[in-house]
C-alpha cells in the first residue's frame, strides 16, 4: 500500500479569527495543455508563462514558442503551489515509478522496450 502524505498548505489560523468555507466553481474553466515554462519573477511576485513547444526534441521552425497563459502570483502562492506540486509528484512517483525528466533518456527507454 502507497504511503500518502498530507500537507497542510494553510498557515494555522488565529483563535480569534473565523474559518472560511469557499465553494469552487471551475464550470468556466478551459483546459490547456503546456509543455513548456518560464518562470520569471521580481521581490513582489512570480510569473509563469505557459506554452506549446511544437518542437520538443529541437527548436521550432521558427525558432520561437508563443506564450499562450501567464499567471502572476505572490511568492506566497509560489512556494504554496511549489509544495502542492511536489507533493502530488511524490504521490505519482510512488505509484507508477519514477519521472524521467530528461527526453534523451526517455526515448533511449522507449526503444529499448
């Protein structure tokens, strides 16, 4: 059985101050897929720009990749989603092996079998 962790991405709140329940509505959502990242940031905020890269393996045609999403946030929400997302990493790893990172050594696996 995979051990799971919970982390607590909340600071503790102050007796003195109620709890808040938020409803999430993601019925406006659009789903997009990236593969590619840039992080950017400055001492009040992080910057991630989100795009397709249509030429993993080498540069494109062009040369270049269009940034289709960017999302600002405070360092705050950075090192919260940081956490979440190594987190969730950790969970997957644990239960379909290990994430490799690098696509030399992805495609040397696949064609090996």
């Amino acid at each position: 059985m995979a051990h799971q962790e919970t982390i607590d991405l909340n600071p503790p709140t102050p007796p003195d101050q109620r709890q808040i329940s938020l409803e999430i509505d993601d019925s406006q959502a659009k789903a997009f897929y990236t593969n590619f990242c840039k992080v950017s940031s400055s001492a009040e905020e992080l910057i991630l720009d989100l795009a397709l890269n249509q030429a993993p393996l080498g540069s494109s045609p062009s040369g270049k990749v269009r940034i289709e999403q960017r999302i600002v946030m405070s360092p705050y929400t950075a090192k919260r989603l940081a956490q979440l997302l190594t987190s969730s990493i950790q969970r997957h790893e644990q239960a379909l092996g290990p994430i490799e990172t690098d696509i030399g050594k992805r495609l040397q696996q696949n064609a090996r079998g």
